[in-house]
C-alpha cells in the first residue's frame, strides 16, 4: 500500500482516473462506502495532494493539434543558473505539453502538440532554437500513439 493510502482509497484513485465525472454516489457504491464516506475520502485525497487535479481529455486531432513531437534538449551549460532559465523559458510556450529533465543524450525531453510539420517547423525556428543555453535540439515526429495518458498502476 501507498504511504496513508488503504484498499478503499486505491480504488477510489482507480476509479477517479478511469472516470473523473464519475458521481460520488457511484463511487461510492463501486468502493463500498457510503455516499458521505466516499465524500470525506474524496476530499482527503484532494487535500492531502493524492489527487492534483481533474480534467478533460480533448482529442488533440479535432482541435487540430493532431501532430506528436518529442524534443531531446541539449543545453550549453550543466549549471542550475542554465537549467533555471532554460526552465523559466519553457514555461511560457502554449503549446509544449510536457517538459523533463533526464539523464543521457540530453539534458531535457519535450513533448509538443502542434498542427503539422509546418508547424512544428514555425515553433522551431522562431521559439525552441533561441531558448536559453540551447546548444542542440534533436526531433523525433510521433508515427503512431500506441499509449498515450495511460493511468496509474495502482
């Protein structure tokens, strides 16, 4: 088990991530509980920050964002000044979904949605070349999502 997680709370998560509309009457019914115990639970997993936030899932390709693309980032430097702007900088750019720091080939791993390759070309040029301390970048354009979002094994 989980640090202050026990079976019930396990499947209230499970259950929140397979649906985060799901009623609290039915979770509530599907954990076991009452509806006022599975409330409580529920507000605990909020407030104790097991639960960060709930949101929709939008089909990228429908809003035309339907384009996948990873960015290996190599910086100029390895400082925590480089990395700290580099970061700062990412922050502000609508349209990359993830940001990582990681070890090997680069120091960080994008994740951006764009419209097509033309965009992605736009992006590129104009923004992820003239980030801070960027020495390289190296692009790999996702072919087919095979898992995407998938939830937590718990």
């Amino acid at each position: 088990m989980s640090a202050g997680l026990d079976r019930i709370d396990l499947k209230i998560l499970r259950l929140l991530q397979a649906d985060g509309r799901m009623a609290n009457a039915e979770i509530a019914e599907r954990s076991g509980t009452s509806a006022a115990t599975c409330h409580r639970r529920i507000q605990r997993l909020f407030t104790e920050g097991f639960v960060r936030a709930v949101r929709a899932l939008v089909d990228p390709a429908r809003v035309g964002r339907g384009t996948l693309v990873f960015v290996g980032v190599v910086l100029d430097r390895s400082t925590p000044e480089s990395f700290s702007a580099f970061e700062a900088a990412v922050r502000a750019i609508p349209v990359l979904l993830d940001c990582h720091l990681v070890a090997g080939d680069f120091d960080y791993i994008l994740k951006v949605r764009v419209s097509d390759m033309a965009d992605f070309n736009r992006l590129h040029s104009a923004t992820l070349i003239g980030l801070p301390g960027v020495r390289q970048t190296r692009t790999f354009f996702v072919m087919k999502e095979v898992i995407d979002n998938a939830p937590l094994d718990l």
